[in-house]
C-alpha cells in the first residue's frame, strides 16, 4: 500500500490565499525587525562619534587669550586633547548660516576651543567652564549633549515603533491564521465529525491541523524572510552606489544578527500558526461531546 | 476462537435511565427513555421516519448528551467522564450511519482503516485485516476506489466495514441496509450476526425494514410519541406472523 493519503485533505485555492497573507505579513514583519535593530545600530554609531565631545565659546577673548584657555583645558582632567580652531575652521562652520562669501571683519565672533574628553569622566562642561572662571575667563561650554539626547529620542521611537509593528504584524498573523483555521475547520466538519466519533482524541484531531498550519506558516515564513532578504539588500546597494549623498545611512548592512532575524521569522510563523491552529481547534471540539 | 472483551463487572453494555432528549427550546424529542442491553444482546429499533431513532442512536454512540436522564455505557455513567474517557468509551462503539459519513478523499481501503489510524496502529499491522473484510462485503475489487465511484449500495459496506473493523463491544447502526439489495442485506445480517455470537458484540440495528427483523430473533424496541416501548413479541417468526396472518395458526 502506498503512502497514507493525509486525513485532512489539502485546500489549494484557501490554502494558497492564506499562504500569501502570512508570506505578506512575515515579510512586513522581517522588515521591521531589521528595521528597529538597524535604529539601535544607528543611534549606537551617531551618539557614540559625540560623545566625548565638547566645543567651549571664549567670547571675550583674542587668539592668545583662547591659547591660555586652551592650556587650562588640557590641565583638567579627563581632557585627552584641545585645540583652538581657526578662523577659516569657523568660516566654514558657519558657512551654512551665513553663506560661502565670509564673514563680515565686523562681526565679533567667540574664539572656539574643540575638546576631546574621556567620555567616562562625568560632569566634564562644568569643570572645564568652571577651571577657566577661576582663571577669570568667561566661557560656555556646548557637550552636544542635546543634540545627542534628540538623536537618541528620535531612534528610540523609530526603535519602538518598528517593534509595535513586528508585534501588531506578528499578532495579525496569528488572528489570520486562527480565521483560516476556524473556515478550515468549519468546511472539514465532516472529518471531524467522524474522527471524533472514531474515538480519536481532541489532541489528535487537533494534531492535523496543527502539523497542516505548522507546514504552511513554516514555508510562507521563509518566502516573506527571503522577500525581506531581497528587499534589504536592495537598500544595501542602492545606499553604496549614491553612498555619498546617503550620509544619514552609514550603518545600513546585513550582519550576522540580521540573517539571525531572517532565519528566526519563518520558525515564529510556524509556531504561531501551529499555536493559533490548536487553540482554535480545542476550542471548538470543546463545543461538541 | 474469539473471546468477548467485556469487563467482568460489566454487567449492563448500555443503559439509558429516564432519558429525554430536545434541540434548543423545543419539545422534547424523546421522553423518558428507560433501556438496557445486556452484553452480547443483539436487539432492533424500529419506528416511524421522524420518530427519533436516529436520536436515540446518537445517544448511545456518545454524539449527544441528554437533555434529562442519564447515559451509562459498560456500567459507566457518561456525565461526569472527561473528554479523554468519552474517546476511550467511544473507541469501544462502532457506528454505521445511515447517511454513510466516509471520507471522499479517503479510498475504500482508507476509510475502513480510519478507526485503526485513530488508535495508532501500522498500516503493515492492520493491512491484511482490512482488505480481507472488504473483501468480504464484495469489495475486494474496489479498494482504491474513492467514495464519490462508489454505488450507494458500496458506501454503506464500506461504511459497515469501517464500522466493525475494530471488533467493537457495542455496533449500532442506523438504517444498515437501507441501500442494498436483499441477498447483500442478509449477507450483512449475517456479519452482525456473526459479530454479535463469535464476539459477544452488543448489536442494535435501527430499521424500519420489517423484512430484516424477520431475520432474526431478537427484542424488537419501537419508538412511538416521543416513547421508547419494547415489543412484546420478539423479531423472527413473532415478526413474521405479525406482518403475514396467513402463517398464524
């Protein structure tokens, strides 16, 4: 006797429906996975460059005064290296405020002193301003501390919202895959009927369907990841051939853990639809004797 | 030689204590069932159509529960069993139904196998076993055959096949030769039979075809108003002289 025909027979035209659905949502829910660890990855790498940072203003001093300065920095510690910019690098600072023509010789403009610190050092602006105060220079002291902080809100909200979709998507999949299940049930009530008549166990019954949606999240899964795969790595080369006016996107690559995200999607499709498939399934036998 | 399976203690395979039964709201269907079968009985149901014989037997094979009263099967109340117990009660009951029930994606072979794949048994365990019983219903031939191929008549020996394929304590069927023709009729009568003497099978057939009952000499139980009454000739001859006064006497 040849192979055991399944007992569930298989629904081609309702199975291929609910197979793209869940590829969709798997590949949506790739997506957005990849998407909220490339904002960390992303928010890591910006806020990292400035941390350690500091520009101090001297606005009441010449090119000596902001040496001194300068000397009184490096003295504090924590400071690893100062340096007093020159006017053509504050020219071209403030080249996007003021144009590429120069600055007015009238306009008074601050010494600027770049710091770089051990970023491990705390409180680092109040010492160095308070250091040069007591040296009776006045001085303010930028740690780009909120532009890092912006930075870090607005990623950490991308990060949030990228994994409120992979749940909503995740979920989504499972209400999808519970509705197909419930309509599957429903149109094989028959089997079920006589199965259960047979004697045969809720476990059992519910043992079909789940293997049947095991298989199918497990297969439309994979279909979704290699869709995101393809559509990642899209993005990768679309940034490296125009890489020099996609500046904002440095970090964007596919490393290990992202290939990790690929291969774990169709594995949680699969135990989704096997979960939402039991579920459904014992909650319906539980209606009948 | 084959020996019954009964439990020692099972004094009574089926009883049915002041049982009624109704859908929804509305009036009851059956009223005050009283019924037992004994172990290795073999008895009929008769009635009129819509008389509720086909509830009753739902009753017995655990498709229903009672809306009063209550259902024991081997000595065992069926109320207070859980879902696990009822399957194992269950496996114990071979049902033909009268509209069949097979599976159209299964074969002949597959559907009378089903029961076996439900208790987890190999297909190389059971395979003999199954073909020899097709093939004792005539249709030997006819195994991969899908139902939808099959004659009304050759659904339901594939369905009484599937029916007794796991040698069950208790066989209830429901109109089994309703679509056959006489000589394959006693020959399936003679299967129950055979069950029911060799096994200690308890058999209950519901029938409104009196040619059957002749055939046997067994209680005969006729629903009526919503009552379950026991006839108080027995099926046979008393059925014969009952339907052709010409014999009395």
């Amino acid at each position: 006797m040849a192979k055991e025909t399944p007992l569930l027979p298989v629904e081609d035209v309702r199975e291929a429906a609910l197979f793209f659905v869940v590829g969709a949502l798997c590949f949506l829910a790739a997506l957005a996975a990849l998407s909220a660890k490339s904002t960390y990855g992303a928010a890591k790498s910006w806020t990292a460059e400035v941390q350690g940072e500091l520009t101090v203003s001297l606005p009441d001093v010449d090119r000596r005064g902001a040496d001194e300065a300068r000397k009184i920095i490096e003295q504090t510690q924590g400071v690893r290296t100062a340096r007093v910019l020159s006017k053509d690098e504050i020219d071209a600072l403030l080249e996007p405020n003021f144009g590429s023509r120069g600055l007015p010789e009238s306009l008074p403009l601050p010494q600027l002193v770049a710091v770089e610190a051990d970023p491990a050092v705390p409180d680092m602006g109040p010492t160095i301003a308070r250091n040069l105060a007591e040296a009776g220079i006045a001085s303010a002291v930028d740690e780009h501390a909120d532009w890092a902080g912006d930075v870090r809100r607005v990623l950490g909200v991308a990060r949030l919202t990228a994994l409120i979709a992979v749940a909503l998507l995740a979920s989504t999949a499972v209400a999808v895959i519970a509705f197909a299940t419930h309509a599957a049930l429903l149109a094989r009530r028959d089997i079920v009927d006589v199965l259960h008549l047979a004697g045969a166990r809720d476990r059992f019954i519910a043992g079909l369907f789940e293997r049947r949606f095991w298989v199918l999240g497990l297969r439309a899964g994979a279909v979704g990841a290699l869709m995101a795969l393809g559509a990642s790595a899209l993005m990768i080369f679309t940034v490296q051939v125009h890489g020099s006016r996609a500046g904002l996107l440095p970090e964007l690559s596919l490393d290990f853990l992202d290939l990790v995200i690929l291969v774990v999607t169709p594995v949680i499709a699969g135990f989704a639809a096997r979960f939402a498939a039991r579920m459904t399934v014992i909650r319906a036998l539980k209606g009948m004797m | 030689m084959t020996y019954p399976r009964h439990d020692l203690f099972d004094d009574v395979a089926v009883r049915l204590d002041s049982v009624s039964l109704r859908y929804d709201t509305s009036e009851d269907i059956l009223s005050d069932i009283d019924l037992v079968l004994k172990p290795g009985s073999f008895s009929f149901l008769t009635g009129a159509s819509g008389a509720g014989k086909t509830s009753l037997l739902k009753l017995l094979y655990l498709a229903l529960k009672p809306s009063r009263g209550e259902v024991s099967l081997f000595g065992r109340s069926t109320s207070n069993l859980t879902r696990d117990q009822l399957s194992s009660l269950r496996r114990r009951v071979g049902v033909v139904f009268q509209e069949f029930r097979l599976l159209e994606h299964l074969s002949a072979y597959e559907n009378v196998a089903l029961p076996l794949r439900v208790l987890g048994r190999r297909e190389s365990d059971y395979r003999a076993d199954v073909e020899e019983l097709l093939t004792w219903v005539g249709l030997g031939q006819r195994l991969h055959a899908k139902p939808p191929t099959l004659s009304g008549g050759e659904q339901q020996r594939v369905a009484i096949a599937r029916a007794v394929v796991t040698q069950p304590d208790i066989l209830i069927a429901d109109e089994p030769t309703g679509n056959v023709d006489p000589e394959m009729g006693t020959r399936l009568m003679r299967l129950f039979l055979e069950l029911n003497k060799r096994r200690g099978t308890t058999v209950i057939i519901a029938t409104h075809d009196l040619g059957l009952v002749r055939q046997v000499e067994a209680p005969v139980y006729r629903l009526s108003n919503r009552l379950l009454v026991q006839d108080v000739e027995f099926g046979g001859e008393a059925a014969r002289r009952r339907t052709d006064p010409g014999l009395e006497g």
